[in-house]
C-alpha cells in the first residue's frame, strides 16, 4: 500500500484491490462518462469479478477524506503479454490528478516485475490523458464488432529502471 498526495493536497491511498472491491469497480466501469452515446455499448454489460480482481495486478485509489468504501479509480496490470488493461477514474474526481498517481503506482508495479514496457488500448475519449502522462502512441487496434465497433488508438508505456 502507497499513500501519495494529489496536486490538490488531498491525500490519497493505493492499495491492491480485493474481492469484495468487485462491485464497486463494475459500477465505476459502467458509470463512466466516456462510455456514454455511442460508446454505451462497450460497457453496457462489463463486470469487474472476484476473480478477475485475483487473476490479475489491480489496485485501487482511495481518498482519506472520502466515506469509507469509496473509490476513486482503479486499474489493472497484466504481466504476460504486459499491458495495462484497465484504468477508470470516477467522473466526480477527474482533473485531481488520481489518473497520473495511478499510472505513476502502475509504472512502479510494472518495473518491479522486470517489465520495460507495456501496451495500453485506449479508450478513444482518453487519447489525450494517455500522452499527457507519458505513453507514446505505436498504432491503431481496429474495430472487432459488434464487441469494439470503432479503431483505438494503440499506447506503450516504457518502463526505465530507477
């Protein structure tokens, strides 16, 4: 568990995500803006399960002076082949600066685990935060309907050793 500070001064833990997480992770998913209009479709049905939480590095931001149980975003690390999978931030607490914590967490994760680089497919609406913080773009994922209708940009994180 890290405890780091957003720009606005409010402290912020990161914790690895655990099963009971699971259903406030789905509704953070679902309930993402990015995902509305034509995006709708592309989480109208996700799940965030028990079982994913184990199977795979996520972890979880948590604010001191949110109510308990509260989370502010999350995201998911995969190790083989390295990609970030998953990465949410709740509408309400956008621009505090939990996106970049958690990438800045997701990069030291990754460079634990020997990793030098992953692979992110970003949501379209999300290109900008993703150069914002650091990744460079490498192409184009493209569309597989019905599931993804639309071409994604393709990201890579390089992961220095410090």
């Amino acid at each position: 568990m890290s405890s780091r500070t957003s720009p606005t001064s409010r402290p912020i833990t990161i914790r690895r995500a655990v099963a009971r997480d699971a259903k406030r992770l789905t509704r953070l998913v679902r309930g993402s803006s990015a995902y509305e209009g034509e995006y709708a479709s592309a989480v109208a049905g996700y799940r965030v399960g028990a079982d994913y939480i184990e199977a795979h590095r996520a972890f979880v931001a948590v604010g001191a002076d949110e109510p308990v149980g509260r989370i502010l975003g999350f995201y998911s690390l995969v190790l083989a082949p390295p990609e970030l999978d998953l990465l949410f931030v709740a509408d309400e607490v956008q621009g505090r600066g939990i996106g970049r914590l958690l990438v800045a967490h997701m990069k030291s994760e990754a460079r634990a685990a020997g990793l030098d680089r992953l692979k992110v497919v970003s949501h379209v609406p999300a290109e900008g935060f993703y150069h914002r913080v650091g990744a460079v773009r490498t192409g184009t994922a493209f569309a597989n309907p019905p599931a993804v209708p639309w071409d994604r940009p393709e990201f890579e994180f390089r992961v220095s050793p410090e």
